[in-house]
C-alpha cells in the first residue's frame, strides 16, 4: 500500500515557529526514508527471484533504515517450503525464522528468540499489527510486528525491536506494512512458480518413467517433444528426432503418412481423441506394432497433438499366430492330394505370410523288416544358393503375398526336373534309430519341435560310428550346413508319420521361440493331414482296384445274362430254320415255323433294343408338359394289351397340376412301362387305377399306378430295379431299370409298395424344378 500519499499533509499558520517547522523537516525526512525503503525492498523483489535470497536481502534493507533496531522475518511452515537457516519452530509455535538482521542477529537468547515467536503467532493468529509491551521483556524498551498477508490469510510476520523507547512512530508501522505487502506479494509469486516448476518436473518425470513410447508433434507434422522410452524403442537420441518430420518415425509410405497427417490435422483442429490401430514400425529389435491413439494439448498458445504408442506387438502376434494356424488349417484340409498337401506344408513353414523359414525338407516314414524304420527324403522347398535366395525375396518384397496367393501362384513341384535341392533330400535317408543322429530319437520321444546346433544334429563321430553311418552322414552334412535348425516331429494318433527340418541358411536369422512354437503347432496338424492323405492315396489305390474288380465282375454277368437270354431264340430260330431248309416243300410247316422264327427274331430286337437303351447317353430334351396328357397318351398306347388282359381303367387325373420341364418321349415310355407292366400282372383281367396329384409335402408330381394283381414277394421286390431281373416268364428285365433311369435323370425316384395277393402299387415322383445336373445334361 502507498504510504506517502495516503497521510494527511498537516497545515500550519503563518507565525509558525523554527520548532515546527524543524519537525515538518523531520516528518518529510522520515517520509522520504519510508519511500526509499519502498523503493529498495521493491527492486530487491524486481531483481531477485529466489525467495530466500529475497528475505535476507529485504531484511537487511529494513534494518538499514532502521538501524538502531533489530529485524525478524517469521515465516508459517504450512505455507513454505523454502530451505531456511533459521531455527526450528518453538513449542506451540509453526513459525519458522527465515531471515534476521541487527544486534539480536548474533546474540538472541533463548527467551528473545521465543518472545518473538510468540508475538508473531499472536500477529499470525489474529492478522493484525501488534505493539510490544515493555513490561513483557526487560532487554527491549519498544518495538511491533506487522502480518505477511497475501489472498485474505497470513503468511508470517516482521517485527522490529529496539531498546530505546519510543524508538518507532506509527508512519514507521504505515511504511512496514507497505513493505510486507511488496513481501507477501513475492512471496505469492515465488510459491505459484516454484509450484509450476514442481508441476513441470512432475511432468517431465511422469512423461520419462512412462512404459508408452510418447511424441507431440505440431501442426505442420514436426516432432517437438519425445520420451526416453521411443527413443529406446527406435534406437535414436533426442536431437535426431526433435524438428524432424513424423515419416522420421513412421517411414515415409504414401498411404500411412497421408493417414497420420490427416489424423494430426484433425484431432488438433477438433479436439476429438483418434486411434490408428496396428501401426508397424521398424526398431533395432525388429519389427514392432503400435497402437496409437492422439490427443490434442494447448502449448504457448499452439494446438499440437500427442502421440501415444502403445506397443501391442506381443498381442499383434499372438493374433497373427493364430489366425496363421487358422489358416494353414484351412489349406491342409483343401486337398487330400498327397503331393499337394506335403507342398502345402512345405510352403506354410517358408513362406513369409506363413513361417518364414529359408529353406524346408520333409521325410516321411517308411516300415522295412529288413532295414528298421527308416526316414525317407519326400520333398524340399526353398532357394538352392544365396543368388536364388536373394532373386526370389527380391520378386516376393514388391508385393504382398497371402499364404493361398502364394500357393495360387507356384506350381506344384515338378518330379521330373527336380531342383539340386530336391535332389539333396530325395537322396537323403535316416534310419530312426541311427546312432549318428541320436536327436532324431530325442524330437520323436519328447513330441515337440526344437531348436539344435548344426553340431548336435551332426556332431563329431568317432571311425566306428562313421564306418556305421557311411555315405548318409556325408549327405546329411552337406544339407544340414546352418548354424541353427529347427526339427518337428509329424505325429498322427500317436504315430510318428515324418520330420520336418527348417532353417535359415541365407538369411542367418536366428530360430526364435516363437518361430519353434508356429512350428510345433503346424506340424501338429500337417502330420494328421499327411496322414490322412496317405490314407486316401491307399484307399484310391484299393478303389481303383476294387472298381476293377466289380467292373469286370459286373461285365462277365451281363455277358452271362445276355448269352442266356440271346441263346433260346438264336436256338429256336437256328432249329427251326434247319427244319425248314430240310422240309422247304411243306408250306404249312413253313408258314408255321417262320412265323416262330420271326418273333423270336422280334424278341431279340426288343432286347437289343433295351441293351442300347441303358447305354444310350443321358442327355434330355426338356420340354414344358402335361403330365397328364402323357398320361392319357400312355394309356392309348398300351389299349391293345389292356383289353387283351380284361383290365379295367380306373383313371384320376388332377387337372389343376402345372405343366412340368421334361423330355416327352423319356417320360411317356416310362409311364408306358409302368401300365403295361400292371396289365401284365392281371393276366385274369383285374382292375388298373392311374391317378395324377401332388405329393403330401408339395414338392413332387406323383404318378401312381396300382394294380390288383397278385403281388411280388418280399425277396423279389428287393430286386424289381436290377438289370436283367424279371418275376415274367418272357421279358428282358430291364424295363423298370430303365424306367428308374428315367426317373432320376429329371431328378426324380420312383418307390414300389406290394404285398403277395395285393397287388402292387408304384409311385413315380417327378419335381416340378429340374436340378441344375440334369439342365447341364441336356447342354451336352
């Protein structure tokens, strides 16, 4: 507060005497002193900014004005952490000293030094100035204490103390209290900066101790601000990141850095929080995934945008892991092709979208009673020099291949012209129980894939077990010459099916546990998958061998069938063209026995004609028609037997059915088949009921035909369908085959129902939609 102009200036007339007007100097000397001791404590306040350094230099200020007196600055330890000489707070007291100047700076006794405790906690405690009383203290004569206030609450006290009397006036308190508003005010200022300066090494400590790599980047996409934690991620100091662009971190692909710039933009124009998830970046350490989430802060006046990588690589892979078993999975089970597959397992352990490995052999396993059981080069895959290898990761890094891409686009492997490689494996075989690869027995006992050193697959051998060994450990050296190699075991129901041998000859990576453990986890399933294929490639072979079998089964019955049939009218015309050509003169005879001649010449026409219809390729001449017009029109057809038979027509047409997409001629010697066959089962006469309808489920066109017949027993109507098989005294049988050929070419069935003195009953079911097989059969 401003001391001289707030005092009244006082007025004095013009007989004033030499005696006042010495005091009115007086008074303007003491004002003149108060506002130099303003002026100092205020440039002392300008130019010091440590608060410590500020009270004593403040203290010895106010002591020289007031030098026959002594100064104490008392300071509330609640509201101050400043590091003090002064003595520690009095019994009841939570004052501290922080500064002291004049006579009782090097001699305060005990009793001093709590009086002035005690009259600074009453100043403290009621934030009011307070006079010292002399009668309270023997050694001071005079003296007051004025309240540090600052924001309504009292910060410390300072007193002056004299042992004169009288030694102060109250524009001696007027100018003090001026003095520790200046003080308190600095005070204040020191308390908020070194509070924004414990809040920016907080800060600072926080944002170095995070466990997330963390960058702040402005507008324009400069790097402003990094923690310790990407600098150890990425392998680079500060200033190698600091002003440098954000493709420094992120690399420079079009794509990504034009989705990084535009999301910077967009979370520093709006504010709103943004995640880029799975974003790669390339460490010392190798590849590592990041998500990475921004926020938008306020620095001088700037928006800019944090960064926040949580590194998610870990996670990323055990993801990729299984989706990657998931899928190699999905390719074992899409052939069962023996070769195929074993390239399909060749090239999931290879491929960079799979495994990655450089190279890749499989042997499978062989039992021989002569030699034991004995492992067998199958198949390899992967580069045969460093040349290759480089040309091929050269042609695969410009594009970015899937595992089914990459099997789509090469060629199966060509046994002709096999690769030297190849020609190393196929050459290559392992006895299980050969001393000379004693881990061979160790991946198979433990059912896992490992890792092994070159010299643990194929140590030193003393001449015995070299002798024992020969030329295969030569063979195997010369393959196996990586440090490292990965060898898993095929198991198939707990039968070792092969081995598998991975290693990185050309790149020198080394086989990380990760790698072992993809490895284990597809072999698990290659072994049942090989196994499998091995399975079915014995199955075939039996197939083939069974199909054989029947076929030539099937062709000496229907030679046996057909001979028979085709033996008794070849027979009958044989003799009685014989008997003619002895007896020509005889023309009844003649007549008669040419007549015999040509139906039997008839009945072998109907046969052949029968045979040729069963061969006949099945192809359909589709039509939209009326079921129950072929009907009727079968009917017609078969009158003449009908009314030779004394059979009765009993006919149930539904003429609200639909027409169907048939061949008309195929349908209607079907139907054809089906009635005379019951007429010819009512030799006696009989009734024939034919009916049209839709089946129960709606799905089907039936046509039944049911005769009053005698019926067909049990062990026949097993065998109504069979070629050749007829309950007829005369008949091929072959028509109802024929008809269920009919049938099934649409896409229908047909179903018999008889009982013995029933008669029989036959459904034809005809589907209103033709499935797509028998569309395309007619585009042939």
């Amino acid at each position: 507060m401003p001391y001289s102009s707030d005092l009244p200036r006082p007025k004095f007339p013009a007989s004033t005497s030499v005696e006042n007007y010495h005091m009115l100097f007086l008074q303007e000397q003491h004002r003149a002193r108060h506002l130099s001791l303003v002026n100092e404590v205020q440039k002392c306040a300008l130019l010091v900014r440590d608060n410590a350094t500020f009270l004593h230099q403040a203290t010895r200020a106010i002591h020289s004005h007031f030098s026959e007196s002594s100064v104490s600055v008392l300071l509330c330890d609640t509201i101050t952490k400043l590091n003090f000489d002064g003595l520690p707070p009095q019994s009841g007291s939570n004052l501290i000293l922080a500064a002291q100047a004049g006579e009782k700076q090097n001699s305060a006794t005990h009793s001093d030094t709590r009086a002035d405790h005690l009259i600074a906690a009453r100043t403290v405690q009621t934030q009011r100035t307070q006079h010292l009383e002399p009668s309270e203290y023997s050694a001071l004569k005079s003296g007051f204490c004025v309240p540090i206030l600052a924001n309504g609450r009292a910060l410390g006290a300072i007193c002056l103390e004299s042992q004169s009397p009288d030694a102060f006036t109250v524009r001696d308190t007027a100018a003090l209290q001026t003095v520790t508003a200046i003080i308190a005010s600095h005070l204040e200022a020191g308390r908020m900066y070194d509070e924004m300066r414990e809040l920016g090494d907080f800060n600072k400590t926080l944002i170095e101790s995070m466990l997330h790599s963390l960058m702040a980047v402005d507008s324009n996409g400069v790097i402003t601000l990094v923690n310790a934690r990407l600098c150890q991620t990425l392998g680079l100091t500060r200033q190698e990141l600091i002003t440098q662009p954000i493709e420094r971190v992120f690399g420079s692909g079009r794509q990504r850095t034009a989705d990084l710039r535009h999301a910077i933009t967009d979370v520093a124009s709006t504010g709103t929080p943004y995640e880029l998830p799975e974003i790669p970046l390339d460490a010392p350490a190798g590849r590592q995934v990041f998500d990475v989430r921004m926020f938008r802060i306020y620095f001088r006046g700037e928006a800019q945008t944090i960064l926040l990588l949580i590194n998610v690589t870990r996670r990323w892979r055990m993801l990729r892991q299984m989706e990657l078993v998931n899928e190699i999975g999905r390719l074992f089970g899409a052939s069962l092709d023996i070769n195929k597959v074993l390239h399909t397992v060749l090239t999931c352990v290879t491929a960079g979208a799979g495994l990655g490995f450089n190279r890749a052999f499989l042997l499978l396993r062989e039992a021989d009673t002569t030699q034991g059981q004995t492992l067998r080069g199958t198949m390899a895959l992967g580069p045969s020099s460093h040349e290759e290898a480089a040309l091929i990761w050269r042609e695969m890094g410009n594009q970015e291949l899937t595992l089914e891409q990459i099997l789509e686009k090469s060629d199966s492997l060509d046994a002709q012209n096999p690769t030297p490689l190849q020609q190393q494996v196929l050459q290559l075989e392992l006895a299980l129980d050969n001393p000379c690869f004693p881990v061979l027995e160790t991946v198979i006992s433990q059912r896992r894939a490992l890792c092994i050193k070159r010299k643990e697959l194929i140590g030193a051998m003393d001449e015995t077990l070299e002798t024992t060994c020969g030329d295969q450990l030569e063979k195997a050296r010369s393959l196996f010459t990586a440090p490292e190699i990965a060898i898993a075991p095929l198991l198939a129901k707990d039968r070792v099916v092969g081995v598998i041998f991975a290693d990185n000859l050309y790149s020198g990576a080394p086989i990380e546990t990760d790698d072992i453990q993809l490895l284990d986890a597809l072999s698990q399933q290659a072994g049942l998958t090989i196994a499998n294929a091995l399975a079915y490639q014995a199955l075939q072979l039996a197939q083939r061998e069974l199909v054989g079998a029947e076929r030539l089964a099937a062709v000496g019955e229907m030679a046996a069938r057909v001979s028979h049939e085709i033996r008794n009218p070849l027979a009958t015309v044989g003799g009685f063209a014989r008997s003619i050509a002895k007896k020509p003169d005889n023309a009844d005879e003649v007549r008669r026995k040419s007549g015999i001649i040509v139906d039997e010449v008839e009945r072998l026409e109907d046969l052949l004609n029968d045979l040729l219809e069963m061969a006949k390729p099945r192809t359909l001449d589709l039509q939209s028609q009326s079921i129950n017009a072929i009907v009727e029109h079968a009917l017609l057809l078969a009158e003449s037997e009908i009314t030779a038979h004394l059979v009765q027509v009993e006919k149930t047409l539904d003429k609200t059915l639909p027409s169907i997409l048939c061949d008309r001629a195929r349908v209607l010697q079907a139907v054809l088949n089906i009635i005379r066959n019951g007429a010819q089962a009512m030799p006696d006469g009989g009734t024939l009921r034919v009916q049209t309808k839709r089946s129960e489920n709606g799905e089907y066109l039936q046509v039944i035909v049911q005769d009053s017949g005698m019926g067909i027993t049990g062990q026949a109507l097993k065998h109504v369908f069979d070629p050749f098989f007829s309950t007829k005294l005369k008949g091929s049988g072959l028509g109802l085959a024929i008809t269920r050929r009919i049938l099934r070419d649409h896409g229908g069935e047909i179903d018999v129902h008889s009982e013995p003195g029933q008669g029989t009953n036959f459904i034809l079911n005809w589907p209103w939609r033709l499935p797509e097989e028998a569309i395309a059969s007619t585009e042939k």
